[in-house]
C-alpha cells in the first residue's frame, strides 16, 4: 500500500553526479500519486537540466532566491509552506554543511531555515568526504535537530573508488517516504489528542500590577509544534508570551492561573496532558479595581491558586492517558523531581536547571531530565540541545508510549 498519495514533496537536488537518479526518483514520486516541487541548486544544474525535471514534474523548477519574476511570493516562504516534507536528494557535503551551520545564501539553505517541515537527507559524496570528521559532525548535528537520513550506501563509485558514499537508490527512497508516512498515518488514526500548558501566569494585584512567573514559554510552544506535527490534534494554553501563532494549532491565551485551569478542563478528555507552563502557586486574596497609589508600605495577601497539574493527574473520570508535568529547579534537581511526581501523582516529570543561564530562562537551549513513574523505567537525560530538539525528543518518547 502507497501512502505517498497526494503527498506534497519539495526535492531539492544538490550538486553531485549522483543528481541524475534523482530524475529516475521524481518518476517514481509520480508514479505513487506525489505531487513534487524541485529546487535545483546553481551546482545541480551541472548535471541535469531545468527542462527535464520540468518535463517530468509538471512543475516549474526554482532555482534562484531573487527571482524578479516571482519574489514578490516569497519562494522561501510559499515552498516551505506549501510541502509535507522536504528531500535533499542528493545532498552534497556542500549542502550538508550549509544546512548544519544555518547558512541562508540561496534558495535551498534559506526555504530550509524557514520551514517547520521534517527534512529528510539522502547523502551523496566519495568516501572520504562522507567519512571526513567536519562531515560526520555537520551530520551529527542535523540528526541531532531532528533531520532524517537515507543512506548512503557501500559500492563502487563515479570516481571509481569503493566504499560508503553511494546515494540509495530511489526505489529505497521510495520506500523509506512511504514507512515515514505511513508511520504518520498510524498516529492520526489512533487519534491522538494532547494539551498543552506554556508560559507564565499573571496574579493582578490592581488593575495595572501583577505578580508572575519567569517564562518565555517556549519549551512548551516546541513540544506543542512538535506534537502537531507527528499528527497530534494538539490545543496549547499559554500564559502570556512574545511567541508567534502557529497554523493549525489550536491557540487559547490566558492570563491568570484560574483561567487555565478553567480551559484545561474545558478541554478534556484528552489523551495527553503535557504542563509546561510556569504557573504562580499564589494569587491576591482581594483584587483591587482601581490602581493602588503609591505608598510606603504595603502588605499583600495571598492565598493558593489550584494545582492545574495535580486536578490533572487525579481526575479519576477524565485523567488523560498520560500526564506529563515540569519542574524548573535550581538545585537537587533529580530529588525535587522525583518528590513532586510523588506528590502531583502525573506519570513523568520533566526537570531541568533554571539557574544555569545557558539553559534557563529565555534561553533557546534546554538540559532536561525525565522522570518516570514507573519504576521499571530509568531515568532519562537530554543532554544540552535547542529547545526544538528537546521537544523532538520529548514527543518521540510521547508516542512510543503510545505504540506499546
């Protein structure tokens, strides 16, 4: 079965002899029913042309980044936009290396910088350069942000030599596009549905001053984004942040800590629970309307908000399948988490360290630990990486849950 049908592919052919297979590949994406946009690079256009990738795609070919005949669409932005997933077949060392460094200097580094969409490698170079440890770590790297890769194989090559650096074969390409899809395909039949909570709390004390939390919100905002993605019916709560708006995903903004807790309810059931958010464990016991004036001395009593994580974890009738709550620390980390997954009764609790500024707050970097419940299962780290990734690895884990 072909789950390549009406599947929007964006092939980006990069420079290399390996370029001509991807003609051969762009008639087998037809052939399963793929709609296909190629970006050819300047190096690509060696070594197949313009008019035969047109011939067989039905589409025009891009090539430039200013293009004065269509810029004012924004190719960058359209294509990245418009496809389900992104193939750089063959991708060069070249090419690699500019992805790895988040270069922007022609059509494909910058569509690829602009996009949200999963981008699947399939390698292409002689041996040494494939085995050359600036390559391996670029490679790294990519893996690292979440990239795919097919390949590259072991054979004789166009330079004659022997060895690992062979693009895979496009009926191999084929094949590993229609397992991604078709994984895809298991998830949004299961019919998954996820909440989740980001960003700070504000606790009015008048009409102009509050009390908050310190949260840019976005670690859950990358969890979020990365549960839709995989093909999760994913809503997020969040708190007020400077985070743009994402389409599709069902975006509720709040302010204080009740009305989360409000929407949460409002949103349940639900198969997944994951509270990212800094919520304020206090609020003002008497909101005053009018601005309070200036004075000397002022004395503020406060009272508990509810606890949206643990209403959560113990809503007998409606408690989502799994509960996922967050615990931003600043020492014993690993020991106040696995006493508030006690205490919250959620199934995993992720930790992390606020008070190193390289992985706290604002930062687009994150260090976390997981802790299970389940006993059976050991605790886990995320070493040091983009918060992207971090959710990635989060939402990877999500729906192994799942598939057990």
């Amino acid at each position: 079965m072909s789950y390549l049908k009406n599947k929007k592919i964006l092939l980006i052919i990069a420079g290399g002899i390996a370029a001509y297979k991807s003609l051969e590949l762009i008639r087998l994406l037809k052939n399963n029913g793929s709609e296909i946009k190629t970006v050819l690079t300047k190096s690509g256009k060696e070594f197949v042309t313009p008019l035969s990738i047109t011939s067989l795609t039905q589409n025009r070919v891009y090539e430039e980044l200013f293009d004065s005949n269509s810029e004012a669409e924004m190719d960058h932005i359209t294509l990245s936009r418009w496809c389900d997933v992104i193939l750089v077949a063959p991708a060069t060392a070249n090419s690699i290396s500019k992805f790895s460094y988040g270069n922007a200097e022609d059509l494909a580094s910058t569509l690829i910088l602009a996009s949200d969409k999963k981008v699947i490698l399939v390698p292409a170079m002689n041996i040494r350069m494939w085995m050359h440890q600036a390559t391996q770590e670029n490679v790294s790297k990519l893996l690292n942000y979440g990239y795919l890769c097919v390949g590259p194989e072991i054979g004789e090559m166009a330079c004659g030599e022997y060895g690992e650096g062979k693009m895979s074969e496009p009926t191999k390409i084929i094949e590993f596009l229609n397992n991604f899809f078709s994984k895809q395909k298991e998830i949004s039949k299961k019919n998954l549905k996820a909440i989740v909570t980001s960003g700070p709390t504000r606790e009015y004390i008048d009409s102009v001053r509050y009390i908050s939390n310190n949260s840019s919100g976005k670690q859950g905002y990358e969890i979020a984004k990365s549960l839709l993605k995989r093909g999760v019916e994913t809503t997020l709560i969040t708190g007020p942040t400077n985070l743009s708006d994402l389409k599709n995903l069902k975006l509720i903004k709040i302010n204080t800590a009740e009305e989360m807790y409000e929407e949460a309810k409002k949103n349940l059931p639900t198969d997944i629970a994951v509270c990212a958010a800094a919520v304020g464990d206090f609020k003002i016991s008497k909101f005053q309307k009018n601005k309070i004036k200036k004075q000397d001395k002022i004395n503020l009593e406060l009272e508990k908000n509810r606890d949206i994580l643990s209403y959560l974890s113990t809503h007998n009738s409606l408690r989502p399948k799994l509960v996922i709550g967050f615990a931003a620390e600043t020492n014993n980390v690993i020991e106040n988490a696995e006493a508030k997954i006690s205490k919250k009764y959620c199934d995993w609790i992720i930790a992390n360290d606020v008070s190193k500024p390289e992985i706290g707050f604002d930062s687009d970097f994150n260090e976390v630990s997981i802790i299970y419940k389940d006993k059976n299962k050991k605790n886990e780290l995320i070493s040091k990486r983009k918060k992207s990734e971090i959710a990635e690895e989060i939402t990877k884990r999500i729906l192994e849950n799942f598939n057990t």
